[in-house]
C-alpha cells in the first residue's frame, strides 16, 4: 500500500507556431520549467530559419542562462504526429497546449489538432486556457476523485503539483453518476430514499478518497487546505462545470482508457472537457 | 405496525370532513359532467360515467392526494371534433369510434406513467401552453354561446361561429321563436350567476356551488309549471337533457375497426396529449394548495388516469383527467385525502339513481351557460395581458399557437407554438449555435456545500424548455425544507418558461420551510420590465437594462430590496464601476474590479453591502467571479490584520508583509484561524477575548481589515438573501464589538508598545 511513487515532470516538451501567442507560450513554459525543474524542448512543426531562431532565442533568454535545459527542434510534416514521436523520443513526462479562446466569448475551445494530441500521447498534457506573459498564482487546484485504479496516483501526483505550484487549496471532487443512485424522485417517499441514498454514496466515496489521503506523505500536504466535494452529475462533464463554478486554476484528471469508436458518438468523460475548457486541465498520465 | 394504525385512526378520524368535500365536489361534478359530454356531442349521461369511474380508480390507484378526477374542459374540444368527424357525421358511429379511441389512449397512459415519463410534459413552453388553453377556452366559448341561446343546431369551425354570434342573437326576437326564447333566457340568467356569485357575499348562498343553482333554479321552474301553472312547460324537450332509463344495464360497446386509420390515431395523439398536459398543470397547481404540503406521484397518477380512461371507455365514459376547479373545491371545503375523490363518485351514482327524472328537467341552455363562463375563464383576456407584460416575444408566441390551434387543431397548434418560441429565442440571442452546441449537454450541476448543507444549483449555457427536464430532475431531489441558491451567472439565456416554473418552487420551498434563492440574473438583459422577462447576456437589450434599472427587478434584487426597507437601509441595484474604499482591500491585488452592483448601505453610511463581479488576469477576464461581500467603514483606526480560516490567500497577504500571529491564551482560535497581520503586538492587544469569543462563538467570515475599514465575505459567490441578512446581523454585532475596544487606551497603557 505504501509504495507511494509520485511522478516528475523531467522533460516538458511545447509545440510552437509563430502567431501573436508565441511569446505567451513560451513563458508559460520556461515558468512551468522552472516550477518542476526540468528540460523542456520545443518543437516547431515547419521549417527552420535564421530569423525564426534568432526570435526563439530572444524569449528564452530571458528566463535561464543554462542553454542545456532547453532544446529546440524543427520538423517538417504532420503536427499531431510529429509531437507525439518527438515526446515519445524525447521521453518527454509532460506536453503543454495552448487553447484558443474564440473572439468575443469566454468560453475556451480546444482546437482539433491538439484534441487529437491530448486523446493519443502516451505522457500527461497541460491545456492552457489563456497563455500568458505574466505570472499567475494557481491557488485552489480541483482534482477528480473518481473510482478508478488511476486515482490515487493522480492525486498523490496532485499533491506534488500543488506543492510546486505554490496552491494553498486542494479540492478532490467525487463525481457519482445519478445512475447509481437508481431512485427516481415522484414524491415524497422517493424523494427520502434518494436522499439517504446520496447521502451513503457520498460518505462511502467520501471514505475511499479519505483512505487515499492517509497515504499522502505529511510533508506534500503541509500548507494546503484539503476538501472533499461529492457532486451528483455526468462524468467528466460536471467536475469541469465544478470547476468553472468555484473559479479553480486548474483542474487534473485522470487520463481516460484508450477511446472506442462509441466514445466518439457519445461523449467522453475528457471528450467533455475538451469541447469546452472549464479552466486550465492537466491530463495526468 | 404502529404507523399503520395511526394512519387508519387518521384516515377515519378525517372520514367525515372528506364525505363532506366529496359531496360539495358532486354538486358541481354533476352539471359540469353533463355540460361537458353535451358540449362534445357525447351522451350527457358520459361525462357522468367518466367522473364516476374517475373518481372511484384514481382514488384507489392514484398518486395524488387532494385531485378530483373526471371529464376536462380541454378534452372538449379534441372529443367533438373526433365525434363529429370520426364517422363523417354519424355522431352515434363517431361516438363509439370515439370510445375506442379514449380508450386506446388509456393504455398510452398508462405506458406513460410506468416509463415514468411525466416529467415530459414540462417540454412545451409556458406561453405555448397558455395559447392552446385559450384557445380551447375560444372553441367551447364560440359553440356554446349559440346552444346557450338555444340555438343547438348551429355547425361550422370557431371563426364562423364567433361570427355568427349576432344572427343567433337576432334569431331570439322573431316573434316565432318564442318558446326557444323562454329556454335563452334561462341559459342567460344562468351566466349572470356563474359571472356574478362569487360576487355575493352570503353564506346561505354560497353553501351551493354556482352551477348547481343553475340547476336547482331550472329543476325547479320545471315544477312551477307541472305543480302550479296551467301553462306547459315552455322549454321543449328536444332542449332538455335526454339521459337513457336503461344507463345501468346497457353499455354501448366501443368499435375498434379504425385502429390503424391515421386520423384515429391523430385523435389518440391528441387526447393523449392534452389529458396528460391538463392533468399534470392541475396536478401541479393543486399540490400548491394541499394543506398538508405533500407531493403528488405524477407517474402513479398518470397510471391511475390511463386506467380510469380505458374503464371509462369500455362502460361508455369520456376520458378521465385531473381537474383544477373541482379539485380546488375540494381543497376549499377541507378535503385532504383521496377518500373525498371517492365520496364525489358516490354521491354522483347516487343523484343518478335518485334524481334520473328531476335530471331531465335540466335545460340545455343552463348548462351550456356554465360552458359559455368556462370558456370565457381559460380564453379570460386578463391571462393575455398578463403574458404581455412579460415580453412581445411572448405575445407573439401565444397568439401564433392560438390562431394555429383555431384553424387547424390542437397537435399543429401546439407543435407551430414550439417551433414559435424556438424561433424566437434563436432571434433574441442572434445565434443559433448557442443552442445547437449545448442542447444534449447536461448543463446542470448540483452540489451540497460541505459548511453549512446549502443546495448549489449551477445552470450553464441556455436554460429554456428545450433542456428544462434536466435542470427539473436536478430541483426535485432537493428537500423543500433545505436551503437552495441557484445561480445563472454562467448562464446565457434563460427563457419565460424556466422563470415561471423556478417561481413555482420559490413558492413550494417557502411553504415547505425552506428557502429558494435565485441569483446571477441580475447582469443579464430583459426584453420588458417583468421580473420573468426572458433573460439573455447578449445584447439584445441593454437599453431596457440600463434606462430601467430600477424598475425592472430580478426576485432576487426584490428581496434586497426589503431587505434594505427592513432595516430601513437605503438601496441601490445600478451597476457603478467607482470602486474607492474597496479596490485598496489587499484581497483585490491581483484582481481587477469589474463592476459593483445591488448595494445595501445604512444612512450613516457604517456599513455596505454589495455584490461585486472581479476578474482574475489582465485581459478578458480568465475567470470571473461572483460575490457578495460587506464593507464596515470604522470611527478610528485599528490595526490591519486579515482573518481566515483557509489560509487560502496567505501568500497573497504575507506578499504584503503581514505575518502569521497567535493570540495567547487562545490556543483553539489560534488553531482554527489563520490571523495575519502586520504589527503582532497590536493586533495582539487589539484581539481582546470578547473579540476572539465573539468570533469563536459565531458562523465564519472571511475579515480583512485595512485600519479605518473591514472587508467581510463568506464565500466566493452570490449570497443568498438569507444569507445577506445573517452577514448584516454579524457584522452589526461585530461593528459593536470592535467599537467597544478601548484600543487607543490600551496603546496607550501598555509600555511594552513604544513605535
């Protein structure tokens, strides 16, 4: 029970394109670099020139003068496939992707090449919901508590995260599917077995998440507020909704199971997230 | 075991109060049934077989407590028009094809109510379904009117009707319709009492119900003739009810040769349709008056109907629906079980076994005039001005589903209102994404706050008809004795019906000791000064919004309202971006203001209640957030400290130089909050142990103090009013507090403070 095996971010690998964002991107991941003190490699799917070079240097500079942490490198070809041969290659832990927020609404969409990156690397991605130049503090982190033999590992890894990223609070929120509840409210009888039943289920995964708490060494938990919050609603979709609701900073889940050709028809548990990105997620692989 | 028996000894201990009801209920039961088959060209005796049946099964297998069951206005319309043209005519052939058709429906019922899909009927949009019972209100009003004047033979669709109302007028003065004159004037003085008894206030008179005086009055005219006057009854026959002497030994048997024919399955359909719509809005309504507050079993109750309909059928019955005013007379006579539904039956088979000859003597015209006030009830052009108030869209809306409803039927009607209102609302909000996108999303999210046990509510993207069953199966598993916020704030659109049926819980949860706060509509647009106009983010209209900013209040900023005239505080719902005594607040460092609005604010101008909107991030706003906090401007300086009890924003003050401080001699306030601040002594001399008992002793805030001000919060979202008026009270007491603390003293006082 107790090998508690937390995962490092040693390499952070980043694609690039030359658009108004690249400077954003950039900086959020030489501070992701210099959270986790890794390596990070840049990738630009395109050619290389001198001026393009030349540009990329100049935002780096700023942040380490060890040029050995950073790597560059120019591929041409299909970018969802170039990303995740270069992260396999590269042994790369962690891949961060920008989202788009759409002009006018504040809702952030996630375009469909990093979709298809985020639904097949084989390492944990970090969607960013508004890359940008300056720092900002992640205080309150949301991790799922779902009932699944990833869990544990990423909330230990959470805990991990949140000591590095300076996060005060940790909510772990339990998601159960009404259909476990199996009660269909009609009147006042069903509305009272409903009740109870809400009210076992959620102290009975309350208790399962407590369990996984107890395994959390002392010193990740030192400094940060820890609650539970069972909410009652579609998977995947609702802890994003959760999220959005208590204005997290970021949200961790669990990496899905490999996706079937019915998930795609009906929505994913991340499928959910993704269609719509509540706030920053971190897909723990 | 004991249960049982005290809820025996409880059922018989109510017995005579139910036996009563039941028999007020029969009273009205019995014209109305009768008006009721005679205006859908059934037998009359039908619409008495379907409130007998009725009554007897849905008490035995119904889900509800307080309803009275039996034949419905709505189903008039959809019966006659199966009646009359099911057999090209035939009204006997379309009668019992008719039969078969109730009955057909019945079974659909009942498959209803045991997928337990009542909750479907919330799919139709409120002003649709107002338009569909106006305009049935239309068609009974139209037919009716003329067989009032006795004028029985009339036909035609509802706009000729109405329009030949003046020659049935004119018809009554030619000198040889004499005697049918005598019969109008009988229905016309019916009207006037239904129009005008609730108007007398006596208590004899009212111990009858309108209609059955009508009937008295005109039973009693009969014997006036037969006992006292020489002269014939003037009333012919042919404009008397003709009830059967055999009702009890023949039925007729209903004919099933058209089952697959589409235009009986169209009348399957449709009075399916309406039966569960109008049985569901009555069960609905009646649940608001159940003195004993319980919920109805609409699925059970939709089983039972089903069941009821099929017997009814089968012995020769019209339909059998829930009914709103015979229900309501049931309430109002302090009926409060199911027993009194039963009791209606009985006294109902008992007036047709006693008083089968006294029942012939009923005019058609008397009953036609309780059809005629019906009619004009649900068509009632107040309902109409009502709708207007909300919004033109909704006008719109209502008078589209009517006219389709008048000219082509009930199913097109309803179905051209639902296309109405989606087409409507694609044009408030000038998209058609915002709906294709998120309509199969579950947009809800239901969490109970760990602190105090608070239903949070959370609607996303579009909340309207379409996607109402969602937030609807979300709301009906909260308690109605708990506390509930439900918040729009990320929320575009919400529409009339969503409003309406939220009002309606309002109003259950009120009753039921609980409390019902909704909140994050105040920033959205309306399209009219209504509290339920149709609320939208986009655009649409920012004129009403802001040149009627004090008119046009959400419930919620009513609330604060009195609130603020309970305490006789003043305030303000306009939105204000002059932001000076709060921005400084250390807690807003990194945020950015957006905007202040809804402040409560005492004449002394001490303290401050606003609901402020700030934003994380320097360009468009990452995340924004929602809060209601409490300013208390204080008389001299203290020290600055902040108070907490997450240490959430610890990094964020300790960024400002406070540190961490311990109170001595407190070691479990010490433990449960983290004080920050940035002289320790004097915040030390300043947390006295009456502070640090009064805000060990009370619910926790949230307190930062910048030297002349507090800032007080709870939680980082809208408070609810109840929760508003506690925040009030804490801090009135809190100000108290701290203004007793003699600080410059004990600055002064102590020598170990020399800065």
């Amino acid at each position: 029970m107790s090998e508690v095996n937390i995962h490092k971010f040693n390499t952070i690998l980043i694609g690039v394109a030359f658009s108004p964002n690249l400077k954003n991107n950039i900086f959020e991941a030489m501070r992701m670099v210099d959270f986790f003190d890794s390596n990070l490699v840049i990738v630009h799917v395109g050619t290389k020139t001198k001026e393009k070079e030349d540009r990329i240097k100049e935002l780096i500079s700023g942040f380490s003068d060890d040029d050995e942490k950073v790597v560059v490198i120019w591929k041409r070809g299909n970018p969802v496939s170039v990303i995740i041969d270069i992260a396999k290659e590269k042994n790369a832990d962690l891949v961060m992707l920008g989202a788009i927020p759409r002009e006018g609404l504040l809702k952030f969409y996630i375009g469909s090449i990093a979709r298809k990156i985020t639904r097949n690397a084989h390492c944990s991605v970090l969607l960013l919901i508004k890359p940008s130049e300056d720092l900002r503090p992640c205080n309150h982190i949301v991790v799922n508590g779902l009932k699944d033999e990833k869990t544990k590992q990423t909330i230990l890894d959470s805990f991990e995260i949140s000591q590095n990223l300076g996060a005060q609070k940790l909510t772990i929120v339990e998601e159960i599917s009404q259909q476990e509840v199996k009660v269909i409210v009609e009147d006042d009888q069903s509305l009272l077995k409903d009740t109870l039943i809400k009210e076992q289920l959620a102290q009975k995964e309350d208790l399962r998440v407590q369990h996984i708490l107890k395994d959390v060494p002392d010193d990740l938990k030192t400094g940060i507020v820890i609650n539970t919050q069972s909410i009652f609603g579609k998977r995947g979709y609702s802890i994003g909704h959760y999220a959005k609701v208590v204005a997290a900073d970021l949200l961790i889940m669990n990496a899905p199971k490999p996706s079937t050709f019915f998930d795609r028809i009906f929505l994913h548990d991340l499928e959910h997230i993704l269609s719509e990105l509540p706030t920053d997620v971190l897909i723990m692989r | 075991m004991k249960k049982t028996n005290n809820t025996t000894s409880g059922f018989m201990a109510q017995l005579p109060k139910n036996i009563f009801s039941g028999f007020v209920v029969s009273l009205i039961a019995l014209p109305l049934g009768l008006g009721l088959a005679l205006a859908s060209e059934a037998p009359p005796i039908s619409g008495i077989i379907a409130a007998v049946v009725g009554g007897i099964i849905v008490s035995i297998f119904g889900g509800s407590n307080v309803t009275i069951t039996g034949p419905g206005n709505g189903l008039v319309v959809v019966l006659l028009g199966a009646i009359t043209t099911l057999a090209n005519g035939d009204l006997y052939q379309g009668y019992i094809f008719t039969l078969a058709a109730i009955i057909c429906s019945g079974a659909l019922m009942i498959i209803i109510g045991q997928l337990k899909l009542g909750i479907l009927s919330d799919f139709f949009p409120s002003s649709a379904i107002q338009g569909m019972l106006a305009a049935i209100g239309i068609s009974i009003f139209a037919k009716q009117f003329h067989v009032m004047l006795a004028n029985t033979s009339i036909k035609g669709d509802t706009i000729s009707l109405l329009t030949d109302i003046p020659s049935s007028v004119l018809l009554l003065f030619e000198p040889e319709n004499k005697t049918i004159a005598i019969a109008a004037i009988v229905g016309v003085l019916s009207f006037l009492i239904m129009l005008f008894y609730g108007k007398i206030r006596n208590k004899y008179f009212q111990l009858v119900p309108a209609p059955m005086w009508i009937v008295l009055i005109a039973i009693g005219l009969s014997y006036y003739y037969e006992v006292f006057s020489s002269d014939p009854y003037p009333i012919d026959t042919e404009l008397l009810v003709q009830i059967p002497n055999d009702i009890f030994s023949k039925f007729p048997s209903p004919d099933f040769s058209l089952l697959l024919d589409p235009k009986f399955i169209s009348v399957v359909i449709a009075i399916t349709l309406i039966s569960s719509i109008e049985s569901l809005l009555s069960i609905k309504a009646v649940d608001k008056l159940d003195p004993l507050k319980r919920r109805s079993n609409i699925n059970k109750d939709l089983t039972a109907l089903g069941i009821a309909s099929i017997v009814s059928g089968f012995l020769g019955g019209l339909n059998v629906v829930t009914v709103i005013a015979r229900s309501s007379v049931n309430v109002n006579n302090s009926g409060s079980n199911r027993s009194s539904n039963f009791f209606h039956s009985f006294f109902l088979i008992l007036f047709v076994v006693l008083f089968q000859d006294q029942l012939r003597r009923i005019p058609l015209t008397a009953l036609a005039a309780i059809l005629v006030y019906t009619g004009y009830k649900l068509a009632a052009p107040r309902n109409l001005k009502d709708i207007a108030k909300i919004g033109k869209e909704q006008v719109f809306i209502f008078f589209a589903t009517i006219i389709a409803t008048i000219t082509t039927n009930l199913i097109t009607g309803i179905l051209i209102g639902i296309l109405a209102t989606i087409i409507i609302h694609f044009i408030l909000n000038k998209s058609v994404i915002l709906f294709a996108r998120n309509l199969f999303k579950p947009n809800v999210l239901m969490f109970k706050e760990g602190i105090n046990g608070t239903y949070f509510v959370s609607v996303k993207n579009f909340s309207s008809f379409l996607n109402y069953s969602r937030l609807k199966r979300k709301l009906d598993t909260i308690p109605e004795n708990q506390d509930t916020v439900i918040d729009f704030s990320l929320c575009d659109f919400v529409d009339y019906t969503v409003q309406d049926s939220l009002l309606g819980y309002q109003e259950t949860f009120k009753r039921k000791g609980g409390s019902f706060e909704i909140t994050g509509l105040d920033i959205h647009g309306t399209s009219s000064e209504h509290p339920l106009a149709v609320r939208s983010l986009i655009s649409f209209s920012k004129k009403a919004k802001i040149k009627n900013g004090t008119s046009n209040l959400t419930k919620r900023q009513q609330d604060l309202q009195h609130i603020a005239n309970d305490f006789s505080w003043g305030y303000d719902p306009q939105k204000t971006n002059d932001v000076i005594g709060v921005s400084d607040f250390v807690f807003f460092k990194t945020k950015k203001i957006n905007y202040l609005n809804n402040s409560i604010y005492d004449p002394q101008s001490v303290f401050k209640i606003f609901d402020i909107e700030f934003s994380e991030g320097e360009f468009i706003a990452r995340t924004s957030v929602r809060a209601t906090m409490l300013i208390i401007r204080l008389k001299k300086e203290i020290p600055k400290f902040t108070l907490d009890k997450e240490g959430l924003l610890e990094f964020l003050y300790k960024f400002s130089g406070f540190r961490d401080i311990d109170i001595q001699g407190h070691p479990d306030f010490s433990k449960r909050f983290f004080l920050l601040g940035e002289n320790p002594e004097k915040i030390q001399s300043f947390f006295t142990d009456e502070l640090v008992l009064f805000l060990e002793s009370n619910p926790y805030y949230h307190i930062e103090c910048k030297s002349d001000s507090l800032l007080i919060m709870s939680k980082t979202r809208l408070a609810s009013s109840k929760e508003i008026k506690s925040l009030i009270n804490y801090s009135t007491h809190l100000e108290k507090v701290i203004s007793g603390i003699q600080y410059d003293e004990i600055v002064l006082k102590s020598p170990k403070i020399k800065s």
